[in-house]
C-alpha cells in the first residue's frame, strides 16, 4: 500500500479535492457577476455533484482510522486552506493579519480535537 492510498492520508487528499470542487461551486461564480442567477446555481449545482464523489468515499474511508469530529475538523481546515488561496488567486481579494489570526485560532482548535485519539 502507498502512503497515498493510506487510510490516513487518502481521505486528507480526496477532502482537498472535494473542497476544491466546492469552493468553486460557492463562490466561482462571483467572478461572473452578470450571468444570470439561475445559471450560477446550475453551474455551482453541477460542480458540487463532483464534490461529493470525493467527499462522501473520504469521509467513509477516514473513517476506519478518524473519529466523525476529526474528519468534520479536517474538512474545516481544509476549506479554509483552499478558500484563502482561492480568494487570494481567483478572487484576487487579499487577505490580512485578522485572518491570519481567525484562521489560527481555528487550527489551534482543530489541534485540540486531535489530542483525545
């Protein structure tokens, strides 16, 4: 068995992907601020369908070896690990020191959930 195909690293990879596919079905559209609405939402519903074929497998998968709380943690922090480069690449909007410190608080929290197992 490769590290990636690991039951500890598998879910952790396929979660980014998902949050990948997710970030851009909630928040893509924004760069395209005159389509319709109704074709956002079509666009964004279609884009979170792949979403959770890579969701659903890691979360059940991750599960062998992580809690239900780990697994929501590290989707948590996933997300905002992509939404931040998202936000920073696609949106071009910038991040600052309060996020910096929101995010860390965040991990720090996450670090907490980890420490019982």
């Amino acid at each position: 068995m490769s590290v990636a195909t690991s039951p500890f690293v598998l879910p952790i990879l396929m979660l980014i992907v998902s949050n990948i596919f997710m970030t851009f079905a909630w928040y893509g559209h924004l760069s395209y601020a005159t389509a319709p609405l109704w074709m956002a939402v079509i666009v964004s519903w279609g884009l979170a369908f792949f979403e959770y074929w890579f969701a659903v497998p890691a979360n059940r998968i991750g599960h062998a070896v992580y809690s239900a709380a780990q697994l929501k943690t590290m989707q948590e922090v996933i997300t905002l690990v992509v939404f931040a480069g998202f936000s920073v690449f696609w949106l071009k909007e910038p991040l600052g020191w309060n996020h910096a410190v929101g995010f860390s608080l965040i991990a720090a929290g996450a670090w907490f959930i980890f420490l019982g197992k």
